[in-house]
C-alpha cells in the first residue's frame, strides 16, 4: 500500500526562538505491512518493507526492538486508527521519526553551526532557472519572472530600498523564494505583520515552497536553515547564535520595532537583504525606525496595494507593478459575483446576508465545488452575534475563530482541513492564509479603505492549477449601508461588476502612487536620511514675484519682452551660512522643488544656563511656477520672510507680494467666519497693533476701526467649491491653511493661491464686509428664526448609526423631523422633534449664560442612540446645539452666535416668481396628497401632475413625512449632469390668495435645509432609499411616481462617475398672490425670500424659485 511519510527535519531551540532544518519533504511510499501484537494480542505496532527490501517499524504502544529496522516511526495520538487512516497526509502531525538514515548522527547542537549554514547557501549557486509556465510545464508565472528580473536589475545599480506591487494570489512567497536563490542570498530577513503569515513564511521556506517540485531550483540546492523569531532578542548573544546558524531569518514587525537598538545594529551586521511582506501594514513611524537599523542594505517590499493603512505611499522606488487587469485576464483571479442585498433596517441586514449567502454555499457543494463560506465581521462581539445566524447550520460545521480565542491553532488546523464549510471570524484568514475553497464571502461589516478591500477580495479570487473542485467568488454585502466610505461606494452598487472595479480602482490608484514615486525619485541625493514620503509641510508660503521691466528714458515699457528669471535652485544652500547646520538637503530639478531640515540651536526657555541649548529643527521648502513667475517659501522658522534667500534663488528683482494683493486668497471664500483679525493703526502713536480673536473679532470689524486701522491679518473658516476651507493672511506678505499635505499636494495649493495672487481683477476693498461675526451668545436676536437643524457632525459621522429613541422605542433619524413652533422674533425658541408615532416638546431660553435646552413634555423621554451609546437628548444638545437660522441670514452653532457684520436688506425679485393658474378641483388649504387613498385635491397632487407633463423626470419621488428632504425630489438629465430639484409644497391658512409671511417661515426654512444634500448627494439618495424601503415594509406601497429603486441606483453611479449635479429649490405656495405682492414690494416676505435666495446661493450655488397664485 502507498503511505504518506513525514518529513525528516533537524531542529533546534534558542531562548525559544526555533532554527529548523529540513532534511527531506513529507512524501509517499510502497509499504507492505504486518501487524505487532503483544503476547495478550494488544496491537504493539505495525512492521513493514518497502520494494527495496528497508524495513519500517511503527511504534504505537509498548517496547520494542530497533536493531532489525533501517526506520522507526513513532505514532504521538490517535493511536486507535488503522494503518490507512495512520499514513494519510491529514495525519503526518501525529508521527515522529526515531530513526532514518538521513536523520544526522551529531546532535542539533553540533548540527547547526556557521559553517552549515555557509555550505549550504553556497549549494544554491546556479541552481535558480526562471522557467515560465505553460499548459503543459508547471513554472513560474508571469508576474513572478517580472518581479524577479525586475529586482535583480535594480540590484545590480542600486540598494535604494525598492517595492514590487503584484495583486494577491499571484505568488510573492515564491517570488522571494525564487530571489532567494537566484542571487543568491547570503543572510536573508524577511519581515511580516501577523504571526499567522510569520508561520506560514517559515513553512514555505523550509522546503522552497512548490519551486523544487517545477525544477525551477534545482535538486541540487539543499533546503535553507530557517529561523523563527518569536520575541525579541534578549541579548546580543541570542542574536549571534541564531543569526550566524540560519540562512533565512523570519520575524514581525513588532518584534523588530521593540528590539533595543544594540539588538537592531547586531542583526544589521548579519543580514544583506531584508524583504517586507505585506508591506502596506506598516505605519510610517514603525517602518521608518526599523528602515533606519539598516543602511546600504537591500530592501525589498513586497504589497499589492502600495499605500499603507495610514493611507501614506511606501517609501521605496517602484521597480515592478503587475496589473490587477493582468492577473484576471491571464486567469490567475478567478470571477467575483457580487450579489447586492437592500435591507435599510440594520437590525435585519446580517439576517438577510446570512441568508443569502448560506443559500449560494450549498448550490456550490450540490455542483461538486469544495467552498468554503468565511462570515467577515470587525469586532469580537460581532462575530459572536453574526456566529447566531449560522450555527444551527450544523451539517456546514460553523467555527467562530478571532485573535487569541482557545484553541486557536487548532481551529485554524480543522479549517485547513476543510472541516468547517462556515467561518465567522474578525479580521482574520486575511494576509498569510492561503485557502483557494474560500470562495464565498458573507460582508457584515465593510472595510474602510480601498486597499484593504483589495486585500481581502485576492483571499477569495485564488486560483489552483488544473482543479475542478474550486468555482468562481461569491460576495454578498448589504448596499443599503449607510457607513460604506465614499472611494467604495462604487463597488457597494446594485449592478456593480467587481472584476472590473477593482481593477479600476486598484490601477488608478496604484498610478497615483507611481506619480508620486516619479517625484520622490526626482530628488537626487542618495542615500536619503529623510525621505520625501515622511514630509508633510503646513500650507504656508511667503510669495515672491520678478520685478516688472521698467521704463526706459521714453518713458516706455515693452510689454512683450519677458522678465529673465534666473532660477537657480543650487544656490539654496547658500542660505544657510553655517552650512553644518544642514541636516538634509535635496532639489528635484524636474519639479522646481527644493528643501532641507536645518539643525539651529537655541538658549532654554525655563533658565540660565550657558551650558544647556535646546536644539530645534526646521523645514525648508521653494518652490518656483515658472508658468506664473512665483517663487514660494515655506518655512517652519517664520522669524523672517526670506527676502535674501528668495534673491538667491531668483536674482534681484525677487519682490514679495505682500500689503492688500495677500488678501485676494480670501477671493471665492464664502460665508467666511473669522477666527482672528489683526489690526494696525493707521495714525502713528504707542499702540501700533492689536489682535482680536473668537468672540471679539466683532470689535475689531466696526465701521470706527476699520476706518482708523489697516488689515494686518486675518484667518477664518469659509465654504469655496462646496468644501469647508481655512485661509490666512498677513500684510507683510503670508499666506497660510491648517492644512498639512505631501509636497506633491502643497505645489497645487500654492498654483491655486498663486493665480488668486497674480489676478488684478480681483478687488480686496470690500472683502471684510461680508464676513460673519462670532460672538458668544448672551441675548436672543430680534428676528424671527425661520428653521433648526441637526449639528453638522449628524450629517458627516458616517461611523454611527444615529437613531432617536422616544421613551425606549428607537426610530430612524430619516423618519424624524426637528422643526420650529410658535414662530416668533422674541422671548423663547420652541422647537418639536417628531416621527409618525412620537412627539417631544422643546423650548431655547437663550440669556447672557447661553442657550437653555427645556423640555416641554414630562411623559416623553427623548434620547440619541450613536452606535451602541444613547445619550439624554437634554444632555447632548449642550455640547452639540442644533443650528438655528434668523431671517437675516444670523445663526447659532456650537454655542456662538454667528452674524453678518451689517444687516443687508436681500430683496428677492417679485416678477421672477411663477404664478400658476390653480383650478378650482384644487383645495389650497391641503397640501398633502397622501399614499392610499391619495387626494387628488391637494397641493402636491396637482404640482406632481403640472411637473409630470413639464418635465421630463427620469425620478419623481413623493418623501412627504417626517423627515423629508422635500415634499417632492426629482431627477432628470441633462447630457453628463443630474439636475436635482426639491418641491417644498406649503397648505394656505386661507382658501383664498394673499400675502400671509407667518405661512412662509417654516417653508423657507426648509428649502435652506436642503444644502446639505447640495455638499452630499450620496446622503440624499441613501435617504431615498431608506424611506422607500420603510414604506415598502410597513405599508407595502411605494414612494416612487416616476422610477424605482433600480434608477436612483443608477443615479448615484451617474453622480460618483461624473460629479457633475445641479440643484433647484422650489417653494410652492397657492396662498401667496404674486399681483398683490407686486402692489407691496416692500412687504417683509419679499426680504424672506431674499435672505433664503441669498443662503442658498452663497453657500450651494443653488438658485431658489417661488410658484404661487396670480
């Protein structure tokens, strides 16, 4: 009978760090057998001979005699099972070898010595032969061979540390293994992220992984000695007897980045080349410590998405990058289905994913596959609540399995076994888990990042050579996840392809990466002590333009001769007169990019000691557009403005833009609320400056001191393009932003401030008028408050799920209105907040102490839910207060009251206004047309039918309820651009047309409420979808009048894909007569609807229309 033998290795341990040989692989032979009993016929053993006439004793119980046996095996377990189940290769764990001819006759401890390992590293010389693959010859892939070459050639120039980008399931381990022996190396470290993929490495290296079985290294090359570093070093000696007895050292990043530095420089004079798996995982700080320990050393990173998980680029040259497109046309991925599931309740989505995809486990096993179904959920607690769902599929097998649970390695083992058809598991059988039967992947929780989810698809994409047990990929994930991140909102799509977006997203981004390397690589000096990657400078400069030509003895100026411009960037350096004060320096000549770390040291602060200097460091950065002719200086030493150094760099006619030009960076800047404004007298005297900040920027915007004063500088908060931006400005000739970018990204903000800078059309005289005013609230404004709404951090917290819970029952926030009652321009807010079924009462008392939240109904306990926390709606509103908005376009937020410096009358244009002819089978005094039955009498009835017959809607959507965007949402196209348009439908008090401004306050306050969809289109899709699904569930009817689900999908991927959506608001009010609003223009509703016109435009770019009555 053929048996499966194990392998035959020598091993050794180290202060617990293991050193293992392999002496030969498991594998198969001939075997005749007969059974050992005792003389009470107790099975002893078997004893066996092969076709060679060598005898094999197997122990199981009992002595026995070894002298008549070439080879002895010793069974450790299950001893009970019969000679087949014994020698099958799921069992080799359970044997040991207590003899063999090619087990050593030395002890381990004389086994392993530097020698050995010198003999057979040198074994490997000419045995590497990089064969391709075929139908017919088993080798190398393509992508392998690439990265080879790839390496090989860049090592025969250069150590620079380098990075190899191949998709997952196309082979790195044996790339590295092919590297191994192909140059060969002498010491090799390879470092990991997990122990798992620690476990696995060490596996694959002991017996070259699968290469030896294609001849592609050949017999001749001995098995490497691989070392397992468990923990970290203790000392320098456990260093050198691990170190100098391996050829392949195996650690974590972890036990490297905690090694003592002495530990780290021992290791560094072993090791040659040092290989980084799964190089993504590392964060900057980590690598850039451990990259340190090892100068002029070959280092290679391997990844398939080359952006870590802190979303930085790796450091390294990209020498070789292998397509995602590449790999699944040449079949080394294998299809992904993904089958979408909508379930808006999140309480039912992993019911309906499990539910799903349990289903498509079993069709695969009836259709002969062997599949594997893995459940992918973030946390420990999760997993256990997911692992409900599927445990009583008993016949499957389920497992739940997380870091450090009992029993881990062995549940890990029965997986590899395939015992288990379902595994539940928290962000595991990822990276170093090679299982092609995982095929079907049940998502409950989504990953966050682009490159993770990368990762994760290539655990189910594996293909294996000449298998028909193994099928295509299932993924099931719930689309109506409302906590999908925007760069994945794509893939989460009903119909979306996932073979063909991932390898979009993969590729884009992957070429962003490459464009950065081109600029990395643009810097010249090597080795780097810092590396660009690392760099991340404030938005700051200081800007130099060339002094114009000027006049000749005519009094006469060419125009069209150019201003030379010397840039001269090696000059840079000049600057610094100590030039041992340079810590690093580099130009990238392509990029106009110069910059250096400058060592300066400085007296202590806290005392007098001549002895002691504190020693700082500074970033220095130039930048030269020679498209505008600007020069910026970035420095984190803002002690000067680096007049000399501008003139090194540019010749004599540097001259800073400094005085009113700064401050046309505030050009385009919306809504600006202003944090600090600085102030010089304009008369000279003893107080020359002043600074106003927060509360009192007011003070120093009065018409009294702008008068008497000169801007000195300013920062402040605005809305430009749709985006929240920050922007400062000195008249000495600064410019600066909170924000802290790569130097790629900071020369595109200094292009975009430089053409703010260099156009003369745009005027500053007037710049500071419209800014808004924060003051601390101490007094309730006499104006009438026209809407409230949910703090910003509702809308943007895409990690909650909010919900408000009315005395314990938790409703949706998409099903919950906030809004105004008993509208007033004195004494108290009164505000509701209200679903279908519930009702809370509120009051604002707003005093020199701020705002007082007051519940007005003792029977109702309100409550926020964020995620698994619930919060006293009372409690929450004090640190998170609803926006209120004034008819004057004022507001309160985050405990300020925010307000233009001087109140403008906005006058909204009477004759713009839509007058309809409203039939009389129309009821102005209903707005509602309801669901079933509909009334066909009222308001939005008969807009929907007049907008039905007008327009040609792709979507009309009726979300009349609490908490809706409009009465009426709806979408048409126009060439690339979605046009979306809101219908705000508000009832008449009368039954008869007039001017009534108490009927527009709310309704106005609402169309100013839609400028959060403006900023977020997605968000107002996915409330669509929410509200159509609660529909659906609750009441079997649909919200849609035009369309269904399956075109507002294709809206939101008409939006990601083109990001070109147009809004419309429209306020439609019958009782509102157009002809006696123009006989009295100056009505206060005319203003109403000017202040909202205004909002909008300002902060949406959203143009307002009215639809009344004659």
């Amino acid at each position: 009978m053929k048996i499966y033998l194990p392998a035959i290795n020598v091993s050794i341990k180290i202060e617990d760090q293991l050193i293992s040989h392999l002496i030969k692989p498991a594998y198969e032979e001939e075997f005749s057998f007969t059974e050992v009993t005792s003389k009470n016929g107790k099975k002893k053993g078997y004893s066996g001979i092969n076709k060679n006439g060598e005898k094999l004793y197997v122990h199981i119980n009992g002595s026995f005699t070894t002298d008549n046996y070439d080879q002895i095996i010793k069974v450790k377990r299950d001893k009970d099972l019969d000679i087949i189940e014994l020698f099958s290769r799921n069992n080799c764990h359970n044997l040991e070898w207590l003899k063999h001819p090619k087990i050593p006759s030395i002890t381990p401890a004389k086994y392993f010595t530097p020698q050995k390992a010198d003999e057979v590293q040198k074994s490997w010389l000419n045995t590497f032969e990089a064969i391709l693959e075929s139908d017919t010859i088993k080798g190398l892939r393509k992508p392998q061979i690439g990265a080879i070459y790839s390496t090989l050639s860049h090592w025969t120039i250069s150590k620079d540390p380098a990075t190899i980008v191949m998709p997952t399931g196309t082979g790195k381990t044996e790339t590295m293994l092919s590297l191994l022996t192909a140059l060969p190396c002498k010491k090799l470290l390879i470092i990991v992220p997990f122990d798992a993929l620690r476990e696995q490495t060490f596996s694959k290296f002991s017996c070259f992984g699968i290469l030896q079985n294609f001849n592609v290294i050949k017999s001749g090359a001995v098995f490497p000695i691989v070392a397992l570093l468990r923990h970290r070093p203790k000392s320098l000696n456990e260093v050198d007897q691990i170190f100098e007895k391996a050829n392949v050292i195996i650690s974590t990043m972890p036990i490297m980045a905690e090694s003592k530095p002495e530990i780290m420089a021992r290791v560094n004079s072993f090791c040659e080349e040092i290989f980084i798996d799964e190089a993504h995982h590392v964060a900057a700080p980590t690598w850039a410590e451990v990259k340190s320990y090892f100068p002029n050393k070959r280092i290679l990173q391997f990844t398939a998405t080359p952006f870590r998980n802190d979303k930085k680029p790796l450091s390294g040259k990209l020498i070789y990058n292998y397509p995602l497109s590449q790999a699944q046309s040449e079949g080394y991925f294998k299809t992904i289905n993904f089958v979408p599931i909508q379930e808006w309740h999140p309480d039912r989505s992993d019911e309906a994913i499990a539910k799903k995809a349990i289903a498509q486990l079993r069709e695969d096993i009836a259709n002969g596959f062997e599949h594997v179904l893995m459940a992918r959920t973030i946390k420990k607690e999760r997993a256990e609540q997911v692992f409900n769902l599927y445990k009583n599929e008993t016949d499957l097998n389920p497992v739940i399995i997380y870091s450090k649970i009992d029993n881990e390695a062995s549940i890990l083992k029965n997986i590899k076994a395939l015992k288990h058809k379902i595994i539940v598991c928290v962000n595991m059988l990822g990276e170093g888990f090679d299982l092609p039967q995982l095929k079907i992947a049940a998502i409950h929780d989504h990953h966050r990042t682009l490159g993770i989810t990368l990762q994760f698809s290539g655990r189910f994409t594996r293909s294996v050579r000449n298998s028909d047990k193994i099928g295509d990929a299932h993924f099931f994930a719930n689309i109506a996840d409302p906590k999908v991140s925007e760069n994945l909102e794509e893939l989460y799509n009903e119909d979306s392809n996932w073979n063909e977006l991932l390898r979009i997203k993969s590729e884009d981004t992957i070429s962003g990466v490459a464009s950065l390397d081109e600029m990395i690589r643009g810097f010249s000096k090597k080795p780097q002590k810092v590396s660009v990657t690392q760099i991340f400078p404030r938005c700051s400069a200081v800007v130099y333009k060339i002094k114009e030509n000027e006049k000749d003895e005519d009094d006469y100026v060419d125009e069209n001769k150019d201003v030379e411009v010397n840039w001269t960037p090696t000059n840079f350096t000049k600057y610094f007169r100590n030039k041992e004060n340079i810590y690093f320096d580099d130009i990238n000549i392509t990029e106009n990019v110069v910059y250096a770390i400058v060592q300066r040291q400085e007296k202590i602060v806290w005392g007098n000691i001549k002895e002691l200097e504190s020693i700082e460091y500074d970033l220095y950065i130039a930048y030269w557009n020679p498209k505008l002719k600007l020069l910026f200086i970035n420095s984190t030493n803002n002690s000067s403005l680096h007049e000399e150094l501008a003139k090194l760099l540019i010749g004599d006619k540097a001259i800073l833009i400094r005085g009113e030009d700064v401050f046309r960076c505030f050009h385009n800047v919306r809504r600006v609320v202003l944090f600090n404004v600085g102030l010089l007298y304009s008369n000279k005297g003893p107080k020359r400056y002043v600074m106003y900040t927060g509360p009192d920027v007011k003070e120093g915007l009065t018409p009294a001191h702008l008068t008497s004063h000169i801007k000195s500088n300013v920062f402040g908060l605005g809305i430009e393009h749709g985006d929240k931006v920050t922007i400062g400005c000195s008249y000495k000739g600064r410019i600066w932003s909170r924000m802290a970018y790569t130097i790629a990204q900071y020369k595109i903000w200094c292009d975009y401030q430089g053409k703010k800078l260099t156009d003369d059309s745009i005027s500053t005289d007037d710049f500071l008028k419209g800014v808004l005013l924060p003051e601390e609230i101490k007094y309730r404004p006499n104006f009438c408050p026209i809407t409230i709404e949910w703090p910003d951090l509702i809308y943007s917290d895409v990690e909650h799920h909010f919900d408000i819970v009315f005395n314990g029952d938790s409703i949706p926030l998409y099903a919950v209105d906030i809004e105004l009652i008993n509208i007033s321009d004195t004494g108290p807010i009164f505000f509701e907040i209200t679903s279908s079924r519930y009702k809370a009462s509120y009051k604002i008392n707003v005093s020199d102490k701020g705002l007082e939240f007051i519940s007005l109904n003792s029977k109702m306990y309100a409550e926020i839910r964020l995620g698994s926390k619930r919060f006293s709606l009372l409690e929450w509103f004090k640190d998170n207060t609803p926006i209120v908005r004034f008819e004057d376009t004022s507001y309160f937020e985050d405990n300020y009251y925010i307000r233009p410096q001087s109140v403008e009358r906005y006058i909204y244009d009477i004759e713009a206004i839509n007058d309809w002819i409203w039939p009389a089978t129309v009821d102005i005094k209903t707005e509602s047309q309801g669901f079933d039955p509909i009334d066909y009498s009222s308001v939005q009835f008969h807009v929907i039918e007049t907008i039905k017959n007008t327009y040609n809607y792709k979507i009309i959507f009726n979300d009349d309820d609490k908490g809706e965007a409009a009465d009426i949402v709806a979408f048409r196209l126009d060439g690339n651009s979605v046009i979306v348009e809101l219908y705000h439908c508000k009832y008449s008090s009368e039954s008869f047309a007039g001017i009534r401004i108490g009927e527009f306050y709310e309704v106005c306050g609402q169309a100013q409420k839609c400028i959060r969809y403006k900023h977020n289109i997605l968000r107002l899709v996915e409330h669509l979808e929410y509200r159509e699904a609660q529909r659906k569930r609750e009441h079997n009817q649909t919200r849609f009048i035009i369309g269904n689900i399956k075109d507002l999908v294709e809206i939101k991927r008409r939006t990601l894909k083109e990001k070109k959506v147009k809004f419309n608001v429209f306020i439609v009010q019958p009782g509102l007569s157009k002809s006696k609003l123009l006989n009295d223009s100056n009505n206060k509703l005319v203003e109403l609807f000017g202040v909202t016109e205004f909002y909008l435009r300002e902060t949406g770019d959203i143009p307002l229309q009215i639809i009344a009555n004659k």
